[in-house]
C-alpha cells in the first residue's frame, strides 16, 4: 500500500513494524514490498529485480534482500512543512528506517535514483555510521539517503539497458548479511584479506590470445619462465577490484594478437590482490617468483591501481630500496592510473568510489561484471564494520599516503613512461550518457573540486607533474581522451585510439 509523504518531520510507518520514512520539506509516495520471488524475476526482468549478475554478486556475499522501498518524490515546494534533513555536504535527503536486527546481522541499503547505484550504511543522528554491535536508538536503523525528484523515463525500454536501470523512480533495496561472514577467525579487519586469498589469490599467468578472458587459466610453470626470458616480455597488471581477465576483456582481438605476435607470445599477466595489501606487498611477491638466474625484460600495460604496482616494480631500488632483481621495465603504458592518487581513496570518500564503480558497471556493464561487483559489496562490508585497516591495498591511492610520498619524489627508475587518460561528460544523444550525467551530478565532481574525471581517477593525475622525475610524461607520449567521447574508468580499452596507441607505443 502506498503512503503518502506529506513533507511532515514525523516518521510515516510504511505499513509494517519498524519500517517508516522520515522524509521533512518532501512530498510523494512510499511504498513497501516483499522481493520477487526467482520465478517472477526470470518471466520478467525489470529495472526493480536488477539483473542475474546483481543477484549473483550478491549471493556470493551471502547477502539477502529481504524488502524494497520504492519511491515517487516531487521536487521541494516553495513553502515546505518543516526544512529538509540535510547531509554533511548540503544535500536533502530522506531516512528510512528499518528494524533493528541485532548485533548477528548486518544491514545494508542499496539505492538507485535515475540510473545512480548508491550504497548505504546505518548511521547515527551524526552521520556517523553504526557497526552491527551498536544498537539502533528505538530498535531501528536508520539510513540517510538524497532525496531526488523523480522524472519519466527517457525511453520505454530503458529500465532493460542495465544491471538496476531505475529511470523514473527511487528504489531501494534492503539487504542484510550474517556478521559471523566478517568477524569469524582473526575479526573485521583482515576479512577483506581472507576473502581476496579465496577469491582473488595471486598469481602469474599466461596471457594468450586464447585464454585471456578465461579465469584460472595459464599457470607458468618452469618452462613458461625460460621462453619469457628469452626476449622482451609484455607484462599485464591490473587494477583495483579487478583481475587480468576482466581489466583487459576490452582490447579488441585483432589488436591483442598482434602485439601477442610482437612480442612473440611473451606475454602474461600478474592477478593480485589490490584490497588487502599494498603494491609494495604486490612487487615483493611477484619478484620471489622468479626462478634464480633468470633475467626479464619487460614491457607493461597497466590499468588504475595496476600502473602503482608497475611503477613500485620499476622504481623499486630508488624509492624503496628494495633488493636488485634480475628484471628490467623498459616502457609503461599507464591506462587511467592515479599516478597523484585519488581523493576517492581517501576514508571519507571510499563509499563514493564503491559507489561509482558499482554505477559505471550498471551504466556499462563491461569485463567480469559479477566478479568486480563482489569485489565492491566486500569493501562496503569491511568500511560498515569500521575495518578500515584492512584497506591497505585501496589506502596507497591516497595522494598523500606513504607509497605515493615515496614514489612521488626524487630520481625515477625504470624506462619510457607512456599514458592515456581521460575526462568524462554525458553525452546528450545517449540514453546512458544522459543518465550518467546525473553520476556527476548527484556522486562525484564536488569530490574533485570540478577537475577533469574518468569518475575516479583525475585526468591530469595521470601524466601531469607529481614531483617524481619522470613526471610529467611529455605530450607526445601522452592520449587525452575527450569528455565528448563517453569513456570511463572502466571503458577506456573499447575506445579505438587507445589499441592505436598501444601499437604505436609498443613496437
């Protein structure tokens, strides 16, 4: 049954026990529901189940939706029946208010608001935000969410164009988890290290034409490194949340096989893990995988938190003194790095950079979808258990954290520096490109202070100037891609100049 938001401070009880909407100076419609069932969902996917890949995501975490709130709000009158609650950076919002389940159970609230994917965690009347083991005042938990007006849908068949394609209505989704998944063993904060050496492990692998987008596939083993060293090699080295056979999905197959075939089938990737311990940790790994006597050169094509590995590889005994290895970087070709770092990375902003990956696969569903989506809901699990420690892998973006302090200054090791980075704005003409728009709007360009964005790396941040010697990497060695594009953090490799450049800069 729908209820009425009449703009009132006083909380609207949505029909059931404990749920209820405090929604001040707003006026629309709430309504409460139970999930579809599986049944219902695959006789009709809409925009308010999500996609198979969403539902599988979460299953993997081991997380159940257990109610949908769906909402219908009007734009603020002129006279409003009392102010708006506001967030820490000014926004209206609404809180909903769900029972309190008890210290056993962690909440969650997944948002989307035309087309934004947005996750929520319990807060206090501070917006600070409530572990499990605190008890919600009242028995509830209460969750802070913006208030948007809701518009029509750009197009009749939007809702199908992505993973939760909401355009013309707020959905929220209320989910709850066990908290014996995160605390079980050595506690919060080395969940996101149990679950990385379960699901993202790491790992040398070849890199082939054939197997490149299968996962687990292509071990070296003893054999694989001798043929590496018998020329220069082509190294793979993937970013955050992700792993090689989904960062690097997009590159077309003809572009692939030809630098396969110039490098003589020399190539492979390096999966590790990017949450749990830093590129410092990721470089000591990989260099005691390498058989005694053997001597690499190398080549290395990067992605995101990826070129801060190659850059600790290829600078290791200048910026940490790490011990000399056999194994020479001659070029990098840095793919949307954040060579100063990302303010996204910062404490306060993690929730963002979760939530704008999280939107970037609903608006572009692009490489192992439900992989990086799993990867996403672990670090929300491991921010709402105030766990951070156990972050170090996404804390060495920080633009002044330690790693980048390090590499950031003095001489630079290694050889030519190469990068490609890109500015995003909607397009007007597409439909996901508009709804993108409102990524800017509602998530993200405030956290940049208006700089050029992928939506989570700087442009500049790429290839401009961060203290360190090789910086800034000269124009010629550089792609800009235009905001009128449409390329994202995590379509860079579909756009064609970017093959172009790989074979122009890798000969």
């Amino acid at each position: 049954m729908k209820q009425q938001l009449n703009g009132s401070s006083q909380a609207i009880s949505l029909g059931e026990s404990s749920y209820a909407i405090r929604a001040p100076g707003i006026r629309g419609q709430a309504e409460l529901s139970h999930p579809r069932n599986a049944t219902e969902r695959s006789r009709s996917r809409t925009a308010q189940d999500g996609t198979a890949e969403l539902e599988q995501a979460l299953a993997a975490a081991n997380i159940v939706e257990i109610r949908q709130v769906e909402l219908q709000l009007q734009p603020p009158a002129p006279t409003v029946a009392a102010a708006p609650l506001r967030s820490v950076g000014g926004v209206a919002e609404i809180e909903l208010q769900v029972p309190d389940l008890g210290p056993d159970s962690g909440q969650l609230v997944l948002a989307c608001q035309n087309g934004v994917l947005t996750w929520h965690l319990p807060v206090d009347t501070e917006h600070v935000v409530q572990p499990p083991a605190s008890r919600g005042a009242g028995g509830v938990k209460r969750f802070r969410i913006p208030a948007s007006a809701t518009p029509a849908a750009a197009h009749p068949d939007a809702a199908q164009r992505s993973l939760l394609g909401v355009v013309g209505r707020t959905l929220l989704k209320v989910l709850v988890y066990p908290v014996s998944d995160v605390l079980v063993g050595k506690g919060a904060e080395f969940f996101a290290e149990r679950w990385e050496e379960s699901k993202r492990p790491y790992g040398v692998r070849s890199f082939t034409p054939q197997n490149r987008r299968t996962p687990g596939a292509g071990a070296l083993e003893a054999a694989d490194w001798t043929r590496l060293a018998a020329g220069r090699a082509l190294l793979f080295v993937h970013g955050t949340f992700s792993t090689a056979h989904g960062a690097f999905g997009q590159i077309p197959d003809e572009v692939f096989a030809e630098l396969y075939r110039r490098y003589a089938g020399r190539v492979f990737a390096f999966n590790h893990p990017s949450l749990s311990d830093d590129p410092r940790a990721n470089v000591d790994w990989l260099l005691k995988q390498l058989p005694v006597g053997l001597s690499l050169d190398l080549d290395i094509i990067c992605h995101s938190r990826g070129g801060l590995v190659a850059r600790t590889l290829a600078e290791r005994q200048s910026a940490f003194g790490l011990a000399a290895a056999k194994l020479r970087v001659h070029r990098i070709v840095f793919v949307a790095v954040p060579n100063q770092g990302t303010l996204l990375a910062q404490p306060d902003h993690m929730v963002t950079m979760v939530d704008r990956l999280t939107t970037a696969l609903n608006l572009f569903p692009t490489g192992a979808v439900v992989e990086t989506l799993e990867a996403l809901i672990t670090v929300i699990k491991v921010i709402g258990h105030g766990a951070l420690k156990g972050l170090p892998g996404l804390a060495a973006m920080c633009p002044r954290g330690e790693l980048l302090s390090r590499l950031n200054q003095g001489a630079a090791g290694g050889g030519g520096y190469y990068a490609i980075a890109a500015d995003f704005e909607p397009a007007s003409d597409d439909l996901k490109l508009l709804v993108a728009g409102r990524v800017a709007d509602q998530v993200a360009d405030r956290v940049f202070l208006d700089a050029a964005n992928d939506l989570v790396v700087p442009e500049f941040g790429v290839f401009d100037s961060n203290g360190s010697a090789a910086f800034p990497i000269p124009a010629e060695r550089v792609l800009r891609i235009p905001a009128t594009a449409g390329v994202i953090h995590t379509t860079v490799f579909a756009y064609p100049p970017t093959s172009d450049k790989l074979l122009q800069w890798l000969p």
